[in-house]
C-alpha cells in the first residue's frame, strides 16, 4: 500500500482518537493560554508597581523578595525546555498526587505559558505612555486605579497579537505533553502509527491536523484584531436647537498618538 | 466676564525652600513661593530653568529632595498625606494633554469622579457634561481622544480637571504642543477660568496670556525663582539682568 492508502486506513480506523487528541490539543492550548495570560497579567503588575523614594524600608524589602522571586519563575521556566518541566513537575508532584493526567498537563501549560505572558504584559504595560500614568496620576487616581483603568486596557489591546501568537505555539509544543500520557494529538498519532508501524502516514495526517488548526485560528485572530480596532466613526450628539440631532464623522488617522 | 473675584490672602500652596535634584542636576534651588486662593500666577522662563519640575513637585509628581510644601498650611510632604485626595483639589493639565486613550472623551471626564471622588455615574455624568459644555466639547462625547485635534484635547483635559472641582489648576504649557490656529481656543478657556476665583499655576510661552490675564508673574532661571511681581513689574521694569535678557529675547 503507498502511503496515501495508508493514511486513509488511519483516518477511517483511528478518526475516533485523531478527533479525541484534536480536542484534548486545543483544550490544553486554550485553557493553558488564558490561565497562562491570568498568571503573566497579575505577575507583571506586581512587577511593575512603583516603589517610590518615599516607601518604608520594609516595604522595599518585601518587593525585593518577591520581585526576586517572580524573576526566577520567569527565567527558570523560559531557560528550560517544557518537556523537562513536564516530566519533572508531573512525576514529582502530580503522580504521588494521583492527580487527572488533563488536568496536569494543563496546569503544566499555564505554569509555562504563565512566565512568557509575565514577560509579554510588562511589556506592553511599559510600552504605554507615561503620560497615561501622570494624567491620571494627576487627578487623583491610585496606582491600582490608573493601572486597571487605563493602562492594562491599553497594555492588553496592544498585545493581542502576542497573546494571539502565544496560543498558536500552545497547540503546537503542548505536543511534548504527550510524554505524560495524555492523549492529545501526538499521542493519538503515535498510537496509530503504532498499530501498523507506520509511523509517516500517522504524523503526516497529525502535522495536517496541527496546520489546519493553527491556520485556522491565525485567521480568527486577525480577523478579531482588525475588529477590535475600533468604530471608524464617532457620533456628535445634537445642538442645543436640534438635540436629536446626530452627525457621524468619519475616523481619521485613529492610529496617531496611540 | 466682568464679575469681580476677590483675590484673598488664604494661603492655597506655599512652597519653602524648595530643592530638586535628579542625580547631580539640580534643577530647583531654594524656591519659595505663596500662592493664595483665586491668584493667577504665570511662570516664564527659558527652557531647561525648571519650571515643569516646580509644578510636577507641586502635583507631587516628583519628590522633591529638600524643603516642604504646605496646601493649607499643612505639609503634603507628611508620611500621612492621602495623596489622592490631594490631588483631586491640586490637579494639573498638560503639555501633551495625557487624555486616556481607551475612553471616549466623556468618559475621560467621569472616570476619575467615579472611582476617586466616589460620586454616582449620573452625578459624575452631569457634572462632566456641564465643564464640557463650558469649553465647548459637549458636542464631541463620544470621541475618541485620538479622533481630536490638539485644541479640543486640550479643552477636554482643562474639562477633566475642572471636573474634580479642584481648588488649584497647574497648567504646565497648555498650550505649547498646539498649532497656532489653536492657541487661541485654549487660551479663551483659560481666560474664562481666572475670572471664576480658581486658583491657577501657568507655565507658558504666551507673553501676551502672562501679561494681560495673570495677577502674578515668576521668572525662572537655573532653578531659581529670579524675580517675582505684577505683570507691569515683571514686564514693564525688570529689575534684575537676567529677566531683562530674558524679555529681550522672547517679546
Ligand atoms: N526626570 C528627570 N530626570 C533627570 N533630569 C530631569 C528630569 N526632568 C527634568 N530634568 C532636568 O531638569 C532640568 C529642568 O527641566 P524642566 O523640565 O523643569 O525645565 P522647564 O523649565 O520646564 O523647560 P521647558 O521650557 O523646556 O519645558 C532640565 O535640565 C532637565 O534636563
Ligand atoms: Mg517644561
């Protein structure tokens, strides 16, 4: 049989788990993104709050350790691969805790995806004008008031396509997960492959999977970017002789100063 | 406009013996100031003398490294300040406007009433509408700051700031960032407001704003308050060289 014969017997044989690992894939990828996003997002406020030249020594002290301690998640998870935080992580804590092997892998993920978001929203917190800061600064608003009000929605707006990208690496290296036995699409390749020992018609139709969805969903998410940029136009509300009244400008140079 | 304010003695900020060092530099020397409730006062000087530093000291921007600052008469340098609080009665508007770039420009003025004067969204909402009604942006509630020109910025963030019913306004070179066809608009607003007894703090370029509409005049230069007096002293007789030079170069 060529290798096309054999990878329609796969298909028609084993679509059932290809269709199992194809959800359990995007389940850990997303799942573990937006957990990942929850982690970086409350990380990097706490990194970036500012310690003015006013504060207590203790209060100094205290941001230090934590500070130090959040940079080494950070460092430590994104100097190693995830394949060897998996394996660690899993049979150190997660076997002994007979926990779910799902629920592992995706708090495995999260834990990974957690340390490149940290790094991703403190950049787009700082890439935010000081300006932003000051103006709210200026009238009264708290640091956690400015940063939640106007800045982290700014910051955030501006990293979607990061975020967005992140996800997309997700099903892909959420591949390496399947050392721990879950069945996501790899491994439900592998078992199919297994079967017949061939091995290349398996990956062939799980590389076609993991295309079509990462395709897929680059798409949905520019598609939601351009949506995301905003009305083209604003309303004027009515004068005071016609207050019904309502001209419709059209955008211009939106982009400028933002 | 022609409602008189009296001018009062009640000490609104005073600034004693202020300094400001960023590393080396130091940029404000020995200022000490009184400013009283209703006074408009205008700070000139040439770049780099330090006047946005002694209005961001003021705000609280920046911390100054010596000296004090009293609102009230008390110090707002005190571990105890509620800063916030502070700022919402000694507010500032900027060069660059500094307008939130999420929100539409209604918003911009209520957000800050809402979440640090804790007034209700209708309240807020109407007392937004009434300080942009008054500078001539109630038209534009649904804008975005970026679909603005620099004028209409500025005129919504002198809205923003009056929306907090502050007691003091720091302007730091309203209108310095705009185009010429626009100076005009902004500086009409501020005009308006010097005659309503708020008290105001300008840094500007505008010799003629200086001149005709503030009761008080500071020249700066390296740091120092150079000379301090009417309008018709600062502009007429300068007593010291360096205001002189200063005048020269800039009338
Ligand atoms: N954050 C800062 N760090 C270091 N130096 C600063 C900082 N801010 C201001 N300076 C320095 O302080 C000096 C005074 O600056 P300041 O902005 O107060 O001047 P200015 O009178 O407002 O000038 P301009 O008319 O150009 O706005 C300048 O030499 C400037 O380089
Ligand atoms: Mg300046």
């Amino acid at each position: 049989m060529s290798t096309f014969d054999w990878i329609i017997r796969l298909v028609s044989e084993y679509w059932q788990s290809f269709l199992v690992g194809t959800g359990n894939t995007m389940l850990m990828a997303l799942v573990g993104t937006a957990a990942g996003f929850v982690i970086g997002l409350l990380i990097a406020m706490v990194r970036t709050i500012p310690i003015g030249e006013g504060a207590s020594p203790f209060r100094k002290w205290v941001f230090r350790i934590v500070n130090f301690i959040l940079n080494a998640y950070v460092e430590i998870i994104r100097g190693t691969p995830m394949l060897v935080q998996a394996l660690i992580i899993h049979y150190s804590l997660f076997v002994p805790l007979k926990m779910h092997h799902l629920l592992s892998a995706i708090i495995i993920i999260s834990f990974n995806t957690g340390a490149y978001m940290a790094e991703i929203v403190r950049g787009g917190i700082m890439s935010i004008d000081k300006g932003q800061f000051e103006g709210a600064h200026a009238v009264g608003m708290t640091h956690w008031q400015t940063m939640v009000h106007v800045i982290l929605p700014q910051a955030v707006r501006n990293i979607m396509p990061s975020i967005g990208n992140e996800f997309v690496v997700n099903i892909k290296d959420s591949s390496v997960l399947s050392v721990i036995s879950i069945t996501e699409l790899m491994f439900a390749s592998k078992q199919a492959g297994g079967s017949y020992s061939k091995f290349v018609p398996a990956y062939l139709i799980c590389a076609f999977i993991y295309f079509v969805l990462t395709f897929t969903v680059t798409r949905i998410l520019r598609f939601a970017e351009k949506k995301m940029e905003g009305g083209a136009s604003y309303t004027i509300c009515g004068s005071q002789s016609d207050p019904s009244a309502e001209i419709r400008l059209t955008k211009q140079e939106e982009r400028i100063g933002e | 406009m022609s409602e008189t304010v009296e001018k009062t003695n009640e000490r609104m900020i005073s600034l004693c013996h202020l300094a400001k060092k960023f590393g080396e530099n130091e940029v404000l020397r020995d200022i000490n100031l009184e400013v009283h409730r209703g006074e408009v006062v205008s700070v000139i000087g040439s770049s780099g003398s330090g006047k946005s530093t002694m209005l961001r000291c003021i705000n609280l921007l920046e911390r100054p490294t010596e000296g004090d600052i009293l609102y009230h008469g008390d110090s707002i340098l005190a571990p105890n300040t509620n800063l916030s609080a502070y700022r919402t009665k000694v507010t500032m508007v900027f060069q660059q406007f500094n307008l939130y770039n999420n929100m539409s420009v209604l918003k911009n003025c209520v957000i800050a009433q809402t979440k640090v004067l804790k007034r209700t969204k209708e309240e807020a909402t109407k007392i937004a509408m009434e300080y942009l009604t008054k500078v001539g942006m109630d038209a534009y509630i649904n804008a975005r700051p970026a679909q603005l020109s620099g004028g209409q910025k500025q005129r919504v963030a002198i809205a923003r700031a009056l929306s907090m019913h502050p007691e003091v306004i720091l302007f730091d070179e309203p209108t310095s960032a705009l185009d010429p066809e626009m100076v005009g608009e902004v500086l009409d607003v501020m005009k308006s407001l010097a005659q309503t007894g708020l008290t105001m703090i300008v840094v500007t370029h505008e010799m003629a704003f200086a001149r005709e509409v503030s009761d008080r005049v500071l020249f700066m230069d390296g740091g120092y308050i150079v000379e301090d007096g009417t309008p018709e002293e600062i502009f007429r007789n300068p007593k010291m060289k360096r205001t002189k030079e200063f005048l020269s170069r800039v009338l």
